[in-house]
C-alpha cells in the first residue's frame, strides 16, 4: 500500500513539477514561491512609473504651444521610451519573481533562485544534511504583511540557505522540520 502511494505521488509531483530530477521513490511534499506580496510591489513600482511617464504626456500636451515641433518629437520618443521601459522592468521583474522557488521531497531540498534574467542557481541539499530549519521576520512590516526569511542549515560545512520573502506559515514550517526529522530517522535505520 505504501509503495503504491509513493509511486502515485512521485508521477503526480513529475507531472506538475517536470523542472525538477526526482528520484524514482521521490516527491514534492512542499512547493514554495516568493510571497505575494513581491508581485504587488513589483505592480506598485511599475503602476508608479507609468502614472509618472503619464502625467509627463500630459503636461507635454498641455505646453505644446510653447514647444517647437521637433521638440515635441523629441520628448514624445523620450516619453515613449520610458512607458516602454517601465513595462518591460515589469515583465522581467516577474519572470525573475516567478523564478525563485524552493521545493521540499520526501529526500531533499532543491531551491532555484534567480537574480536577473542571465544569473540564476540551483541548490539540492539532502534532507539528512539539514541540521536546522527557521522562519525570521525582520521589522514591522514583514510581520503585517506575512514575509520573512526561511533559512536551512546544514551539518558538516555549516552552510545557510537562504529563501528570501517567503510566506511560509507556521504549520509548514512545522511540517518540514518534521519531515526532515523523520529523514534523519529513516537513514538511521538504514545504517
């Protein structure tokens, strides 16, 4: 019965995550993005722009008598161009927001993140090598709006990983330190 179960959850977790190498005994226990509060403040800042470029349109229509035809050229190109830019920030911004993901198996922790369009890595840690897993809030803010740092710690070289504005909930922060628990009991067992 446990095998069976195993079986239907690793083609299940295949097939919603086919970016990920599981192994054949291996699933997705948690899928966790960026927090969505990222995608409003990339909306905000892009929203913000675009009422500026607008407002500038504006005032370049509301003074046109006073500027020469080729200056009016000019400035609506500028114009143009920065409308164009802030929508295009936009987009790039949340193809890299929609880039950072941090999955945990039922084995291990693989966390994809990516900074810019050309610079991204990916980083798989075995469950057994986590020795700690915490959840940090810095600040007024992070704790209203529901973000903070999760971070994972690993025996042997002591290193952190780091997954930045997450929203990860109290139980699941739970949940994974148990699985990871139960990981560390398993390969006892097996020794």
């Amino acid at each position: 019965m446990e095998e069976s179960l195993t079986k239907i959850r690793h083609e299940r977790s295949r097939k919603d995550f086919p970016e990920l190498k599981l192994d054949d005994d291996e699933y997705v226990e948690f899928a966790f993005k960026r927090a969505r509060i990222c995608i409003l403040m990339i909306l905000g800042a892009v929203a913000a722009g675009l009422i500026l470029v607008l407002l500038a349109f504006l005032i370049v229509l509301l003074n046109q008598s006073r500027i020469d035809e080729m200056g009016r050229h000019f400035l609506m190109i500028i114009l143009f161009t920065l409308l164009a830019s802030a929508i295009l920030i936009g987009l790039v911004s949340l193809r890299i927001y929609s880039g950072n993901r941090l999955f945990i198996t039922n084995k291990k922790v693989t966390q994809m993140i990516m900074t810019s369009l050309v610079s991204s890595s990916v980083n798989i840690i075995d469950l057994t090598s986590v020795e700690d897993a915490s959840f940090r809030q810095d600040g007024i803010w992070q704790r209203i709006l529901h973000y903070g740092t999760f971070r994972l710690s690993t025996v042997g070289d002591e290193t952190t990983y780091t997954f930045k504005y997450s929203d990860i909930a109290p139980a699941e922060l739970k949940a994974v330190t148990k699985l990871i628990s139960d990981a560390k009991k398993k390969y006892k067992k097996a020794e």
